[in-house]
C-alpha cells in the first residue's frame, strides 16, 4: 500500500494520473460523438420515413376519391400499356 501511495506521490505518479486523465477525456469524447452521430442518423431516417408516409397518404386520398376503372386508366400511362 505505501508502494502504491508512493507511486501516486512522486512526479512519475503525476503523469500517470494525468495521462488517466487524457485517455478518460478523450474516450468520453468518442463515446459521446458516436452517440450523436447515432442520434443524427435516426433523426434523418425518420424524417425520411415522415416524407414517404406523407406521400403515401396523398396518393391514397387521391385514389380513394375516383372510381376504379377511371385509376385503371390514369395508371395505363405510367404502366406503358
């Protein structure tokens, strides 16, 4: 025990715990970047899937309001029949 407390006392016990010290701040900084670039990400992918659901319901209620054969014919033309 008085070993370790000497070791922590002495210069060389310093830099250790400093260089503890560096290595902690930087690994928390990597943590917390990936962790926000993680977060980024769903952000954008559910903005993505907020556009697709949009248009799906604009579709839908524009189809809804028609007759069948008259959205057989409208879709003829995007089909290339």
């Amino acid at each position: 025990m008085g070993a370790i407390l000497g070791l922590i006392m002495s210069k060389a016990g310093g830099a250790l715990i400093g260089g503890a010290g560096v290595l902690f701040a930087l690994a928390l900084a990597f943590f917390k970047g990936r962790s926000s670039g993680a977060r980024k990400e769903q952000d954008r992918q559910r903005a993505a899937r907020d556009r697709t659901n949009r248009d799906i319901d604009n579709i839908e209620d524009a189809v809804a309001g028609r007759e069948p054969d008259e959205n057989r014919e409208r879709l003829k033309k995007w089909s290339g029949e």
